[in-house]
C-alpha cells in the first residue's frame, strides 16, 4: 500500500492511497466462489453455475462490496502508518476504481492540532470562602415555611399579601367581555397577575362585599380592542385569607421524611445539604476560572468537524430543554458557534493535559462524587446501584472527577487568593455574575 500526504489549510489534510489489485481480486475471487452454490440463475442446476457467468452477473456488485470495504480498511491503516489523528470522518473520492486496477483514492479531513499546553504559574484566582452559619440555616428553614405555606380565613378587609376569592364580570360600555367573567377565583392581592387598576381596587374589600370597579384598561393592552378602554367590573367577594405559615415542630419535620429526632434533626440535614450546596458551587465558580485561564493562555486551532458534532449536540439539548415550548431545529448553526467552539477548545486542552500527564479518575474522589450525587435524591443507595451498574453513567461522572483533579492541579501552579464571603451572596450571586457564571458553564 502506497501513501502520501499533503497540507491543504489549516488542520486540513489530503491523503492519496493506492492499494495492490490483488489484494481487492483475491478476496472478490474468494466471495464470488462461496456464491457458487448458493446462487440461482434460469437455465443452470442449482450449483452447476459456471463462475464465467456468475462474474458476469455479480462481479462488479462484490467488486464494490469488497472495494468500499478496502477503503474503509485502508484509510485506518494509512493514518495509523503516517501517525495522524483524524477529527471527524474523511471525505473519499476514488481516483481509480476498475477490476484488475491498482485501487486509488483520496481521503481529504481535519486531524486534532498538536500543542503544548501553556503552564499556569502565575495565573490569579480568586476562590471565595464561606461556611454555613446558624442564621443561614433559620433563613432556609424560613424559606421551607413559605413553600408549605397554607391559606387562613379571616374576616378582615383584604390587604397586601392575602388571598381572595371572588366572582366577577367585566363591561365595556355596557356590552359583557369576552373572557372576562370567572367564578371562585382566587386571586393574590398585589401579586401582578390582573391590569393594575384592578387589582389595586381588591385591596379592602371584605369578605361578602359586592362591588362595582371602574377600570382603565392600560395603552398596551394585548387585546387590541380593550387597549386604553374604560370598564367596569362587578366583584363578588367569597372570602378573604391570610398567608398561614406551619409551626417549626416535629410534625413539619415528618414532612422531609424525618420520623426520629424532630426539628433539630431537620436542621442537621439541612446544614448538610447546605453545606455540600455551598461546596459544589465554590468549586464550579474556581472551576470556570481555571478554564477561562486555559482557554487564554492556549489558543488552539479548533477542528470544523468538531465544531459542526457540537452544534449538533447544543442544539438537540435544546430542543430537549424546551419541550415543545419552541422548535430549536430553525435556529442557524451560529447561534451555537461560540460556546461548540468553546467547548472543544476546552475538550482539546484537558485531554491533551491529560494525556501528558497521564491522570486517571482518582477511586476515593469518585466516591465521593457519588456520594454527593445521590444525596439529592430520595433513595440514594439506589441512585448509587445505578451508577454502580451502568458503565456509560460511571464513565461520564469518572470524567467529571477527571476534571475537578485537573482543577486542583492547575491550581496548586496558580497564585490563588482567598476572598471572604457569606452564603447567601456565593450561593444567589448579583444577576449580571449569575448571567455570565451561566455563560462560561454551558
């Protein structure tokens, strides 16, 4: 087998291969001969076919069998002989492609680029510090309160924050609104989900009241017809309750599946969660710093046929995420270009330090992963088993592993400086640090 190579542009490269007639013609010649006794033609016994006629009739079928084959084959061998890795299937046009002819071809693709990842002595980092203090804990019970929050009657006017339920109609200039008429509505006073100059008119009204509410509907109204309208509304009011939160006890407790150990046990768990929440988040926030520190000091030359695989996959994440709110499939390949490139730049340099390095998974670091991982779930031992069973679910968290290694090595080469926080701002950070967390990790 003959091959040379040449650059095109790039990480593009063309190969020709020539590969030896006989090795295509013996192994045609060998299927051609099983077929002897199997093939069927009008005019001959079952067997006695002459090889001349079955040549005739299939030969150039099994010679194009045998030859994609070959190329499919030879394309391996010649990359593996010329020490190249390609990125992404070859493209294939065959130069000579007769029986009893040398078989030739060209295979043009992208090979993954060779560099030497950048040391990171001297890059800043910044890890934020943070522990979990008991008010934190209050504030998170707190919130767990409001979840379970109940609904009380009172007989009261109705204020800010209650609920009422009413009957009402809505008229303009005499005539019913379309749409405009509900029964036993409950409504959250000054919670933003009626026009304005209505659910201002809500507050105060009593238990039993019927009312009529002069309305203005506002200038950009969606209902084109209503837009800036005056209406009136007849308001029956069923009854007005207030917000009721459960009592810290033992009872709220058994609600989180704690049977034994009451309020305080409640707390522990939530401490816990808190805690291993808090841990995770510093790591992801030292993490994203690290590979925005990799991605600046290696400025790789990314493979298209790379690039192309990931827009594929960010797009059918999100055509997954979003259900059938929104058909992903017309958005334009660069829509995702930036982060596919992103993502590959990152995925070229870990491997590549990786490889040099020669790191693997360490065992007691995927423990403890997946330990983390389960917590979360009702039943983790059976989350564990799952993993534990599925090697595909343990290859993906043992390259996650992989990669928090990789962190902590670059950071003990890294000038890191610790910056004192609370949990509150590490964990609900300001939107436009949230936004751009969320942009670096997707």
């Amino acid at each position: 087998m003959q091959v040379s190579v040449e650059p095109v542009s790039g990480l593009k490269k063309k190969m020709t291969i020539q590969v030896p007639a006989e090795r295509i013609d013996q192994e045609v010649d060998k299927r051609l001969q099983s077929m002897k006794g199997r093939v069927r033609i009008d005019g001959f016994r079952p067997g006695k076919v002459p090889m001349k006629v079955i040549k005739q009739r299939y030969g150039r079928d099994v010679f194009n069998e045998v030859a994609g084959e070959v190329i499919q084959t030879t394309f391996y061998e010649a990359v593996a002989k010329e020490e190249l890795r390609p990125a992404g299937a070859p493209s294939i046009e065959p130069r000579s492609l007769e029986p009893g002819q040398p078989l030739e071809y060209e295979a043009t693709f992208e090979v993954y680029p060779e560099f030497e990842p950048a040391a990171l002595e001297g890059v800043e980092i910044t890890r934020p510090v943070a522990e979990v203090t008991d008010a934190d804990v209050d504030k998170m019970l707190e919130s767990l309160r409001k979840q379970r929050m109940g609904w009380q009657e009172v007989d009261r006017p109705a204020k800010e924050g209650d609920q009422i339920t009413v009957d009402f109609e809505g008229f303009v200039d005499g005539e019913p609104i379309e749409g405009g008429k509900a029964e036993n509505m409950p409504i959250l006073v000054g919670g933003g989900r009626l026009i304005p100059s209505l659910e201002e008119q809500l507050e105060g009204l009593k238990p039993g009241e019927e009312k009529t509410l002069e309305v203005t509907f506002p200038e950009d109204y969606h209902v084109e017809e209503l837009a800036g309208k005056q209406a009136e509304f007849r308001v029956k009011v069923h009854k007005v309750e207030e917000p009721a939160l459960p009592e810290l006890d033992d009872a709220f407790a058994r609600q989180f599946g704690i049977e034994e150990g009451g309020i305080e046990k409640l707390r522990e768990e939530v401490r816990a969660n808190m805690e291993r929440e808090l841990r995770q988040t510093i790591q992801k926030e030292l993490k994203t710093q690290v590979m925005d520190a990799l991605l600046e000091r290696n400025p790789v030359e990314v493979p298209e046929a790379l690039v192309a695989e990931e827009i594929k996959a960010l797009r059918e994440q999100m055509m997954q995420s979003l259900g059938q709110q929104m058909d992903a499939s017309g958005f334009p390949d660069e829509f995702f270009r930036d982060e596919a490139e992103r993502r590959v730049k990152l995925g070229l340099i870990l491997g590549e330090i990786i490889r040099r390095e020669e790191m693997k998974p360490e065992p007691e670091r995927i423990d403890q992963a997946l330990q983390d991982l389960a917590a979360s779930y009702e039943d983790p031992q059976q989350v564990i088993e799952y993993y534990r069973s599925n090697p595909q679910a343990m290859a993906s968290l043992e390259s996650l592993v992989l990669e928090d290694q990789l962190v902590d090595r670059v950071l003990e080469q890294a000038s890191v400086t610790e910056e004192q926080k609370d949990f509150d701002s590490i964990m609900n950070p300001p939107k436009e640090e949230q936004q751009k967390g969320e942009e670096n990790n997707e």
